[in-house]
C-alpha cells in the first residue's frame, strides 16, 4: 500500500525545495549576511551534492512531490536529519513563518498576508486564530472560524497593524486547529529600521553541544551578538526557527540572552546569548535560532544548533529492546506500552510518540524512548528505560508498510514482501531473551510479542499474530 505518511512528505519536500532552490531557507534568506555554512538548507547542501542540484534544477518542483524518492533521502542525509526527524503524518506549514514589518509611525498601517498550508495528511479543521501582544494595534481581517481545509489546500487571512504610538511592537499570531493540541504560532515584529550604517554579527554561528547522554547534566555552549557598525541597534526577539521551514527547533534546546529582550547595542557593544541543550531522547537532533532585530537585510540571521543524544550504557538501563528485520523496503515499528493501556495510544512507545511520559511526570529516567525510526528495512529500532516502574507491558512488533516508506510510492517497482521480525530482551544489561524470527505476511500484522513484569523481570511469551485494522485505534497523534 501507499503510505499515508509518506505523500503528506512529499508535499513537505516541495516547500523544502523550494528554499533549496534558492539557496537556503527562509529563515536564512533574510540576512544580507546569507546562508551560515554547514547550515541545513544552505551551501553545502547544494554544493556538496551535483546530483541533488541537477536532478532539482531539472525538474519542476511540483512534479517533484511524485517522482523522486532518493531526493528525500538525500536532503535528509545531507541536512543531517534522520528518518526520525521527518514528519510523519505532515505538519502545517505558515507562510511566512514569522513577519517581519518595517514600522509606518504614529497612526500609520501596514498589512501582511499570512498563508497556512495544510502539508497534512488529514482534513484539518482551524478554530480560531488570534492575536497575542502586549501591544494594541494588531487585528486580523478574515481570520478562519471553524473552516475546514484538505490535505494541500490553505487557508488565508490579514495581519493588520495601525500604529498606537512610535514604538516598536512584538506579537504573535495563534491559529488554533485539530490537527495538535498547541497553536501554531507566527511571531509579528514590528520595527523601526536602524539608521546609519548599521550592522549586526553573531559568532559563532553554529553551536555544536556533541555527545551527550540521556539522563546527564545538561551541556551549555554561548554566542555573542555584536554591534558591527557605526550606529545603535535593537535586538528585538530570539526566535526559535524552523529547518527546511517546517520541522520546529526542539524544547531540547533552551536559551537565555544576558540582556533582557530587546536588547539596546551601542556602538561596538555585545551581548551574550547561553544555549542549553537537554538530551530527552537518543538520536541526532539540530536547531536554528534566528536573532531578529533592527539591522535592515540582516533583520533575521540565524545560529546553528546540533547535538546527539545517545542512552546511558546498556548495564545502567533497567530494559533495552531491540527489533530487527529481513526485508528491504519494508517499515516495520516497534510498540512498547502498559498491559492496561493500548497499542497506538499516547502510552505507547512508538514513532509517533517516541517518549512518552509514563510515571512520575517531567522525569525522564522512568520514561521509554524509542532511539529511531528505520521506515526502509532491516532496524534496528531500540526501546530503552532507564528505570521501568512497576507494572505488567507488553512488547508488540506492526508492519506498518511492506514496500517501505520511502519506496512505495516512488518506485512502482518495489514489490510487497513479508518480514521476519526478531526481538532482543536485556534486562539490566543482560540479554535475557530473544524471540523469533516472526513471519509478518504484509501490512498491519501484528506480533503481540511477550508480556514483561517488573520488577519480577518476568517475560511471558505471547506469540500472537493477527491483522489488525490500524484505523481501528486511536492513534496518539491522530493523523490516520
Ligand atoms: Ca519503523
Ligand atoms: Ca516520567
């Protein structure tokens, strides 16, 4: 079957390259200073890659949603994401992703045009949006109330901002839907441009935090932000940017400038921004801080963050699972989740919660997390807890695709295959049991695997398998 997943990437890999084609992204496209290097979306990915740059200068970028898999693979692998990062089941796309107006003085106006793109996989229904500001003046014509729009289609509405005093003004728009729990926010400045010949810096512009492991101290890098030139300047907000303008700077990367916001820069003066980065997960993770300010064609330039995340070793996790399988372009995923609660649901461990909160809550070390998402064959995928809390689970195995997600729908030459799944216990370090290998015939059977107690450290193998009907449950993130 066609994965559902995989068509609302598509359409997320069209905006994508469309900031690709010209340069970088759109964050980044903002500053006269241009793409930072080694940025995802910027130089390197074109320069680095020929045949990526001529097989997307070749072809139109619309058309390019249908036809080309590896092009997928490849932005991700040189942007540095992994199959994790990448959305499944879509995400909404604003454009712009944050405004950015000059201000027009006392009782002026000015308007901007925001468009939502529904890059979903689900109808999605928009509630309301609304204005948040410490500033009046900001109202929205046409703003959506309860309007429905398909997956590919968008929804449109007016920022209006009639200027109260002389004064620079921060907001941000909420658009609130049924597709997440959060808004979506569009953070509005409105600025007044510097004069003279002014000029703004970061350095550096890229924050490596490298290894850290889940459950250690938190690592803080810092940049400073500089007044280059011969005029005073307004740091007005650090906002957290979007790669390839779609996929959110995670909450695993927190920052504190030194100065409170907005920032005043004299002549020659710096301010210092300290970045925290938390590993939650396990896995390779990457942000953008974009600095905006006053500073005309550099109003937005961007910091670069990176880090990996790995999990404490093997000897210090209660529980690490392990899932393995033998066919190419295949998706096979891993569930872990209380015996009381249910597969797919926001207390399973799975792709789309990766790290559910179980037990004490905001404590991490009692909680599972699934290190990774293979969606093309083979694994592994690993389950680890750091501290399980008592309890009965179960370990489950679904086939969610049995030609791959990212071979499906690209090449109608990918056969459908079964798989043989096989599963690693260790408890305390120790590999206490391995199960299978498990034939999985196609799409959605399902291996109820082994029941585990704890602290017993009791295994009972269960050694069911069924199809099941995936639309019959309620999905955590409900977007099938
Ligand atoms: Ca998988
Ligand atoms: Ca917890």
């Amino acid at each position: 079957m066609v994965s559902h997943r995989l068509v609302a990437a598509w359409g997320l890999l069209a905006v994508a390259l469309a900031m690709v084609l010209a340069g970088c992204s759109d964050e980044q496209r903002t500053g006269d200073s241009g793409c930072t290097p080694g940025s995802p979306g910027c130089p390197d990915l074109v320069e680095d890659d020929a045949r990526l740059r001529r097989d997307l200068e070749e072809e139109d970028t619309g058309d390019l949603v249908a036809t080309d898999a590896e092009d997928l693979r490849d932005l991700a692998e040189i942007g540095d994401l992994e199959d994790a990062d990448l959305p499944r089941g879509g995400s909404l796309v604003p454009d712009p992703a944050s405004l950015y107006l000059i201000h027009p003085g006392p009782a002026g106006v000015v308007e901007q045009v925001i468009l939502v793109h529904n890059q979903t996989d689900r109808e999605v229904l928009f509630q309301s949006a609304e204005v948040l500001s410490a500033t009046t003046g900001f109202t929205l014509r046409d703003a959506p109330l309860n309007a429905v729009r398909q997956p590919g289609q968008s929804i449109g509405f007016t920022l209006r901002f009639q200027a109260p005093d002389d004064l620079d003004a921060l907001a941000e728009v909420a658009l609130h839907h049924d597709f997440e729990d959060q808004p979506l926010i569009i953070p509005v400045t409105v600025a007044h441009k510097a004069t003279g010949n002014a000029c703004i810096g970061v350095n550096p512009t890229s924050l490596n935090f490298g290894t850290v492991v889940r459950g250690e101290p938190s690592v803080s890098r810092s940049f400073t932000i500089s007044n280059c030139g011969d005029a005073p300047i307004s740091v007005l907000r650090l906002d957290r940017g979007r790669i390839f303008g779609f996929l959110s700077t995670p909450d695993s990367f927190q920052w504190t400038p030194s100065l409170p916001l907005p920032i005043a820069l004299s002549v020659g003066q710096t301010a210092t921004v300290e970045v925290v980065y938390t590993a939650g997960r396990a896995g390779s993770e990457s942000g953008i801080i974009n600095v905006i300010s006053n500073v005309e064609g550099s109003q937005s330039i961007s910091v670069n963050l990176s880090a990996r995340a790995e999990p404490p070793p093997l000897s210090e996790l209660d529980l690490h699972l392990v899932l393995t399988w033998d066919a190419n372009h295949s998706d096979v995923d891993f569930h872990f989740y209380p015996q009381s609660s249910e597969i797919f649901s926001c207390d399973d461990c799975y792709f789309a919660n990766m790290t559910p909160d179980w037990g004490t809550q905001g404590d991490i070390l009692d909680d599972p997390f699934l290190d990774y998402d293979n969606v093309t064959g083979y694994g592994p995928e690993n389950i680890n807890v750091d501290e399980l809390g008592d309890g009965s689970y179960l370990i489950a195995v679904h086939y969610y695709s049995d030609v791959g997600s990212d071979g499906g729908s690209s090449d109608p030459g990918v056969s459908p295959t079964a798989a043989n799944a096989t599963v690693q216990v260790y408890l305390g370090g120790v590999l206490t049991s391995t199960y299978g290998p498990q034939l999985l015939d196609s799409t959605d059977y399902t291996w109820f695997v082994a029941r585990l107690d704890w602290p017993a450290g009791t295994l009972t193998d269960l050694g069911t398998v069924t199809r099941i009907n995936r639309s019959d449950y309620t999905w955590c993130r409900d977007f099938f």
